[in-house]
C-alpha cells in the first residue's frame, strides 16, 4: 500500500467517503505542503505518529528543496499548522474538569503545575512521550490587582512565552508540584526569572527535533544533541525547557545530570518533557485532592 493510501486510510477509516472529500485528498496529495497536511492530521487521529512524523519529515525536505520564495510560504504554513494543533480535540470527552480556581489558595510562588490538556497539540505530546502530561507551566504570584490577576507563566506554541490568570487554564487535569529545598529568596529569583522571559519566542525548531528523538527518527537514538543549553540569554523556549533553565539557573536542575550553572554556563540538559518534572527528585506532588 502506497504512503498516500495509507494517509487516507487514517485520515478518514469510514467506508462512507464522499467523492468530494476523496478528490479533496488526492488534491492535497498532489503537492508537498498538502502531503504535509495530511500526515499531520492522520497523526492526531491515531497511533501511527513515528510514520506520520516520518512523512512530514521529507515533506518539510521537499519543500525546502524546491526553487520558491520559500520564506513566506514557510511562514503560512507554520502559521496553519499551530491553529491547527492548538484546536480542542474533539475526540476527548471532557467530562470532568480542574476547577483551577481552587488552587489559588494552595499555590506558593515556584510551584509547577502540570497538565493535560484538550487540544490536538495535547494528544500529541502525549502520544509521543508516552505520559499523561502534556504541558508545564509555573505560578509566580499575581502580576497585577484584581481577583483573577494574571500569576502563571508558560510558553505556548502559538504567542510564545506569556503570563495567563488561573481562569484561563483549560485542562483536563492539573497536577502541582512544589520545590522542597528551595527558600523564600530562591524562589523569588526563579519566578523573576522567568517574569522577564514574558515576550520570548516559541522554540519551534526544537521542539520539531525533540519529537524526531524521542520517536527514534534520527540515525541516533535519543540523545541531548538538539536540546538548547543552560544559558541565562536564551531567547527561545518551549514549556519544559523554560523551567529547566529557571531552575538550573538558580541552582537546582530538573535533570539529574551534573552541570554548570551560571551566566556563562553551556552545559546541555537533556530532553525534558513534561512528565520528567513528575519524577524530579527536588518536587514534592501536592495531594490528589488538590491537584488532580
């Protein structure tokens, strides 16, 4: 059976298929970018995500490859792409919901909250690494007056590095994680840290090479290669990458490897996800009655 053929397999399994939407697909099957398309929606709809991610691969080489005026075009596409991921997954019956409100009166400033969320970029973090958490966020305290101020930090897919209020945390779950050795002052450095990270880019780039490592699809097996490093400048992050240089910038890394903290500091970290957080040995996880 033909790639394409097994695109369209997944993508729509019904023997019900319409004319329309099968000429639809071998239209899009036609050129690069479409291809691209349809492996990334087959992907979100089932399990073949080391092949879909495969065939996006060569996709994006096609592409790169061709005599266009490739950055505009690159740049629609990315655009697509993360409305797309970034859409509630309508397969997940959301039938129980964290009332993340009620954490407000447990939640000191450097706690990390994970969560699992309910959009099709959720269901792909955790197919790809095989957890339930599919995000990492950290509360830092209100950041204006108000009853519901902006107070947890995060970087998302599509603004970057930003500041949301408890009232804006769609998840499925939530799970806090507290810092056990860390004082007053230590926390504080952490939660300024990554305040002034507001405004910084997401890291798409890794993000791509870590879901090609974890899923083997490099000639090596999963490696630190891709991963940035521990610098204080860094520009560019993705949920757990943001957390790891905070932490390992005041002293305390998620990773258990040995590393060198400080401004100047270039030692490579890992490839985190979020439910390595879970298993850090510097947290402690709050009971399930609060965050779960």
């Amino acid at each position: 059976m033909s790639e394409e053929s097994i695109v369209k397999r997944d993508l729509y399994p019904s023997a019900a298929q319409t004319d329309c939407t099968i000429g639809y697909m071998a239209m899009l099957a036609r050129f690069p970018a479409g291809r691209m398309l349809l492996h990334l929606v087959a992907m979100v709809r089932d399990q073949c995500v080391r092949f879909h991610m495969a065939g996006i691969r060569r996709e994006i080489s096609t592409i790169a490859a061709e005599h266009v005026p490739r950055a505009g075009i690159r740049a629609r596409l990315i655009g697509r792409v993360v409305r797309y991921l970034t859409r509630p997954n309508k397969h997940l019956v959301a039938a129980v919901r964290t009332d993340a409100q009620s954490l407000a009166d447990i939640l000191d400033r450097g706690d990390v909250l994970l969560s699992e969320g309910s959009t099709r970029l959720a269901t792909l973090v955790k197919r790809v690494t095989r957890s339930r958490w599919s995000h990492v966020s950290i509360y830092v305290g209100p950041l204006q007056d108000g009853s519901d101020p902006p107070c947890i930090v995060e970087a998302d897919i599509a603004e970057g590095v930003r500041s949301i209020r408890l009232s804006e945390l769609d998840a499925l779950r939530i799970r806090v994680l507290r810092p056990t050795s860390l004082n007053d002052t230590e926390r504080s450095r952490l939660a300024d840290w990554v305040v002034s990270k507001i405004g910084s880019e997401y890291d798409l780039a890794y993000a791509w090479a870590l879901g090609q490592d974890l899923l083997h699809l490099h000639w090596r097996t999963r490696s630190r290669s891709s991963s940035p490093m521990i610098t204080n400048n860094a520009t560019r992050f993705i949920c757990c990458s943001l957390l790891a240089h905070a932490f390992a910038l005041i002293g305390y890394p998620i990773s258990p490897l040995p590393m060198r903290i400080g401004v100047a500091a270039t030692e490579d970290y890992g490839s985190l996800t979020p439910g390595d957080f879970e298993h850090a040995a510097i947290f402690e996880v709050l009971p399930k009655s609060v965050g779960v």
